[in-house]
C-alpha cells in the first residue's frame, strides 16, 4: 500500500490551462475517483500521476518521494488505459508477463505472478489463448492482470469500462472493486460516469475546467454538494429560479424561506424529494411526459411559469401526458451563483396542500 500526495498540480498545452492548481491526498488503500465532464482535466491528472505528461508546475509524491520527474517505467504505478492497448500476436499469458520479462525476472517467478494475476481477475487457464478469442470485458480484464502483475504501489484506471456494454460495464466494476479491496491498493481511478463513481469510490474528485470544484465521500457529493455545479452534475436537479424578498421566495408553488439576501436565485430540488397529487385548479404544473422504468415512475412536468422540472414517484402511481399535478418538495438547497455555495432551504407548507 502506498500514499499519493498531488501538490498545486498544474498542465497547460499552450492553448490554455488543463489542469490548475490541483491538490489531493489519496491514503494508503484508498479508492478515489476523478469525476468530471470531457475536458476538466481528469485524464490529464492521471496521466501526470503515471509519468505520461509532464506537470507545468506541481510536485507529485509517493510515499513521501518526489516522483515528479521519474519516468513511467521507473514509477510504481500500474496503468489501465480506456483501450485495452494489448498485443494480438501474443497469447494472454505473454501480454500480461511482458513487463515482467523487460525486468529480467527468472522464468519460475513470471509464471508465478502471472499466474496469480490472471486468477486474481477471472481468467485463471486462459494464459494459452490469443486476444482475439477473447470478448471485450476478458481483454479488459487481462489489461488489468497486466498492470497490477507488477505489484504496483498505485494503480491508475483511465475510464476502464468505456467501450463496454452496461451489463458487463456494472459486473466488471464490481469485479475491480472486490479486488482493490483485496489487495489493499492505492487506486485513482478516472470516469465520466456518476453512477461508476457513486459506486466504486471511496471518495469523488469533482472537476470542472481544471480546477476541483469539491472532494467528498460520495453521500456527501450527491446530498451537499459544495457549488451548483456539482448540485447539477451528479445525478439529476431541477434548478427552479426564484426572487427572494426578505428570506422568502416569491413562489407561490414552492415557497421556501432562506437565509439569502435578497435578489435572484435558484431552488436546487431533487426529483426523488418530490412528491406529486392530482388537481383540476388552472395555474398548476401539467404533465409532458410519463415513464415507467420499473423501480420508479419518472415524471416530466411543465410548471406555471413554463419551466421544466422532474419528478420520481414509485411505481404503483399512474400519471398521464395532460394530467394537472401539484408539486409538493420536502426540502431544497438554494444558489445565488454559479460557484457560491449552498444554503439550506426551508419549504413551508404549499398554499394549495
């Protein structure tokens, strides 16, 4: 096990600023995600951490040691890249031993390691077969067998699962999982995906242009988010606008009270906090669209105003297109801005409950 340390990392490719002034601490045994959309400089984190770009400004340590100018071979990170990236000349067992040769170890040992490798992620028999007999999540698995038979103190994922289909996407996530907590291994792992990071992570790194917008356990991410950006990037948020006037907003929909000055600002509501009743009163919100996904019937509802806005309900309710609906929420976080942090809001019992 190992600790990575990131300290003011910063990477500009001349155009302008991919990564600024990133700081992190990821403990030994630790999973961490970078989440964020294309373009906030996840990979490129990565990449630094791994030797593939160099840092225009920043130091990067393991263990306390400065690896900032090493070079990748000589790093102790293992690298699992979106694409799978392996040999189709070789067989498995020599794809997965081949950095094991390049460190001259004896014959014995490699069959050893890689034995173990392939086993450790479900492929224990299959060193004989050639990458073309294998299907997407079995070439993903055996670059995984790759990096962490060289026993690396770090292991860095660049969005692993990307190619894969939603099923095997969710088991093999699972499968990495199982085995980071096995091993014990310092993990940074990169994705796009809010579910894969609210599964796997121990903690989530949101980025946005480069820079952290919030580092938290991934209950606190989706329930406080820091800024209006993570409240509308991780998971779904109907942001309502709303004028405040001494601590109340002047909706008579959803009146909530708050400790904002006055002005505009926007009501930041879950969909699963809302709870829905039918009414034949004009002025009230009107159903656009209904769909049942099972566990859950997801509500697409147009308010008063015109403004768009999302509802789960459980599945044992029935709504339809046209259908009047009263909105009611049991709590909302509200913004004055883009980057301002939240400010818990308070909704009073709705006029027409």
């Amino acid at each position: 096990m190992a600790r990575l340390t990131i300290e003011a990392l910063a990477k500009s490719f001349g155009t302008g600023w991919a990564v600024r002034d990133v700081s992190l601490d990821v403990a030994d045994g630790e999973l961490v995600c970078l989440l964020g959309p294309s373009g906030s400089g996840k990979s490129t984190i990565l990449r630094m951490v791994g030797g593939f770009e160099r840092p225009s400004a920043g130091r990067i340590l393991i263990d306390g040691q400065d690896v900032t100018g090493v070079p990748p071979e000589r790093r102790p990170t293992g690298m699992v890249f979106q694409s799978h990236a392996l040999w189709t000349h070789m067989s498995l067992f020599e794809n997965v031993a081949f950095g094991l040769k390049l460190r001259r170890l004896p014959k014995p040992e490699i069959r050893r390691r890689v034995d173990v490798a392939l086993a450790l992620v479900g492929l224990a028999g299959f060193g004989g077969r050639r990458v073309w007999q294998l299907s997407g999540g079995q070439q993903q698995r055996v670059a995984i067998a790759r990096s962490l038979v060289l026993e690396p103190k770090i292991l860095l994922l660049d969005e692993p699962f990307a190619s894969l289909d939603q099923h095997l996407r969710e088991r093999l996530r699972e499968e990495v999982r199982d085995i980071q907590q096995r091993l014990g291994i310092t993990t940074l792992f990169v994705t796009h995906g809010q579910d894969e990071a609210l599964a796997l992570a121990d903690r989530i790194v949101v980025l946005e242009g480069g820079r952290v917008e919030q580092v938290d356990r991934p209950d606190r991410i989706y329930r406080q988010p820091a800024t209006r950006f993570v409240a509308g990037f991780i998971g779904q948020m109907n942001f309502v606008p709303a004028e405040f006037r001494n601590g109340r907003a002047e909706r008579p929909d959803f009146p909530v009270s708050a400790a904002v000055p006055d002005g505009p600002a926007s009501l930041a509501i879950r969909p699963e906090a809302v709870t829905l009743r039918r009414s034949d009163a004009p002025g009230h919100a009107r159903v656009h669209r209904a769909v049942d996904f099972g566990t859950h019937l997801a509500i697409d509802l147009e308010l008063a105003d015109g403004t768009r806005f999302k509802a789960t309900v459980p599945p044992g309710e029935r709504w339809a297109a046209g259908e009047a609906a009263l909105p009611a929420v049991a709590g909302c976080l509200v913004f004055r801005g883009e980057g301002d942090a939240p400010v818990p809001g308070i909704v009073a019992t709705p006029v027409h409950a």
